[in-house]
C-alpha cells in the first residue's frame, strides 16, 4: 500500500514582480507616490515580502513628512533605522529604482499587491476559522458570528481607514 503524500503546500498568493514595480516608481516619479499612498492607500502590511514592507514603511514616511522621495533618501532613511540589511541593502533599493516597467502604472502594480494582500488575509481567516471548527472552540451558531465578523473585518479592512470618529470631525470643526 502506497504512503499517503502530505498535502502539496502552497505558496500564499503573493506577486514579487508587481511589489518591485511600485516601490521602484515610488522611487523615481512622484506622481506615483500619491497615486499609491493616497489614492490605492497601500501599507507595509500589503507586502508579501518583509524587506518590500521595510522600504515601502521608509518611502512612506518620507512622503508623510513632505521629504524628497528617491533612492539616495531611503536608502539613508532604512540606514538611520537599522533596517538596510533586512531591506536587502543599497544594492536592492537601487535595482528596485533602475527595473521598474513603467512607472506611470504604479498604480496598477499597487493594487495588485493590495488584491493579493487581501487573498492572504482570506486565507488566513479561513484557516483561523477552520481551527475553530476543529477545536469546536463554542457553539456553532457563536462560530457563525464570529466568522462572519472576522470575515467582514478582513474584507472592509481598506475602508475602515476612511472612518473618522464624529468627535474627531466636530473637534477639527
């Protein structure tokens, strides 16, 4: 009798080549900062890659503090944080900014690593709520509630940063 194979595992959805392409635009056309951060509202979190998330992070708060955004100005930023290694060095914030397609389409290249942020956290609340079942970790009808928030967290986690607390609003009024 043959023995069972384990179960094939799979890469989480993830697109390095669409991650390269929007931090290397956000590197050398400006456009395409705003386009990103503001319009598409990437995070460091979006990124498969941690070293992809630890560039994004600097890119991000350069912009943030109306700082010039280029290779040298991350490249140091990443420096001052202790992060360069762990960012994959100078060499790969220069690479990033010399092979990017097009860096008119970073808005494009951004939202694709949003769509495939958004399929791991699927993915992973479904394995959070298949653990549940296993464990039958409460009843199946407070299961059903809690999945079905966990869901709805997961999928409206981009628009939950749109939401302002009334006060804030009437205060900043």
């Amino acid at each position: 009798m043959p023995m069972p194979q384990p179960a094939a595992t799979h890469v989480p959805p993830q697109n390095i080549e669409a991650e390269e392409s929007v931090l290397g635009a956000m590197l050398v056309a400006e456009p395409a900062l705003t386009r990103v951060i503001d319009e598409v509202k990437l995070n460091g979190e979006d990124f498969y890659l941690e070293k992809h998330a630890l560039i994004f992070r600097a890119i991000h708060d350069l912009y943030a503090a109306s700082k010039p955004v280029d290779e040298l100005s991350v490249t140091e930023a990443l420096i001052q944080r202790n992060e360069i290694e762990e960012a994959g060095g100078k060499h790969h914030v220069s690479e990033l900014a010399a092979k990017v397609p097009a860096a008119g389409n970073a808005k494009h290249y951004a939202e694709i690593v949003q769509q495939n942020s958004l399929l791991r956290r699927l993915l992973g609340a479904g394995q959070e709520i298949q653990g549940w079942v296993h464990e039958r970790d409460g009843e199946p009808r407070e299961l059903s509630e809690r999945a079905e928030r966990l869901l709805f967290e997961v999928a409206h986690k981009e628009q939950a940063s749109d939401f302002r607390a009334l006060g804030e609003i009437l205060h900043d009024e």
